[in-house]
C-alpha cells in the first residue's frame, strides 16, 4: 500500500471514529440532561403531586426519566445523542411511542424543546400522543417541564414544577 493511500485510510477511520462534528451543541445538551440525575418532586399545573427521577444507563450514552403524576400510570423516556440533537423515545401508558427531537443552538442551555418526529402504534395522528416537551433548566435544583399531550388537533398542556429531592 503506498504512503498516499494509507494517509487517506488513516484520515477517513479518524472521521468515522469521532461520533460528534465540531461546533455542534448537544453533547452539552446532554450533560445538562446526565446532570438531572436522581429523584425529583413537586407539583402539576393543578397543584397535586408530582414525582420524576433521572438515571444515567448504557456507559452515559442515555439518559431514563421515570415521570409519576398524582393519578396516572408511570412514564419513561429515553433520552439520547442523536447527531448534532438529541432525541427522546416516549413510553406512553397510553401504549404509543412518541419520538421527539432537538437541536440546541448553543452550549449556555437554559431549555430544550423537543419536536414530534413521529411515534410508533400510534393508530393515527388524531389518537392521544404526547406531541411536544419543554424541560426548563431554572436552576440546579429546579426544573419545569411542558408536555403537549395531542388529541384530535387540540394541545392540552401538562406542566409539572419539579425540585431535586434531597437525600
């Protein structure tokens, strides 16, 4: 093999290798999202109550919200790098799958607002789904989240005030 083409071979494993481009924003997107880690507590837009925790799985590679409103079943989502956004798989007790997405435009992250990409067994677009999610990041030890829940193309939101609980 000549020097020319090794040097060419060297250079593409080198790009493959390297799992973000440069000057994208969300790995620090989703170290605020790691950073979230442990049980939280609070109230919903009714005042009742509310309990989520956050947990670190797969060598840091995504991030597992278990989201427990007062008088609903439990939900969990996923949360994961995904190119220059991060992208989220909603397990809905409704039995849909919502899949969302965002892309940060900066590293100074006070919210994401993730975007419907689609949901798996989602009979159709008028069924009940979770449609959009705003985590607001208002401190260290607070956050708010916004979920659309979507049913026959009418948006309620769902807000839930949340604080880390301390142990």
């Amino acid at each position: 093999m000549t020097r020319r083409k090794l040097s060419l071979l060297l250079l593409l494993a080198a790009s493959i290798a390297t799992p973000l481009s440069a000057g994208t924003h969300s790995a620090a997107a989703f170290k605020k999202l790691q950073s979230l880690a442990g049980d939280w507590e609070g109230k919903d837009g009714h005042g009742m109550a509310v309990k989520t925790s956050f947990k670190a799985l797969a060598s840091g590679t995504a991030v597992m919200e278990t989201l427990s409103p007062a008088g609903m079943e439990e939900m969990v989502t996923l949360y994961s790098i995904d190119g220059d956004g991060i992208a989220l798989v909603h397990y809905c007790p409704t039995n849909n799958q919502p899949r969302m997405r965002v892309v940060p435009d900066s590293d100074d992250i006070k919210e994401l607002s993730f975007d419907y990409q689609g949901a798996g067994n989602l009979k159709s677009p008028s069924t009940g789904h979770q449609h959009h999610l705003v985590i607001r990041f208002d401190d260290a030890e607070h956050i708010t989240e916004t979920w659309i829940w979507r049913q026959d193309d009418k948006d309620i939101p769902m807000l839930f005030y949340l604080t880390r609980k301390k142990n």
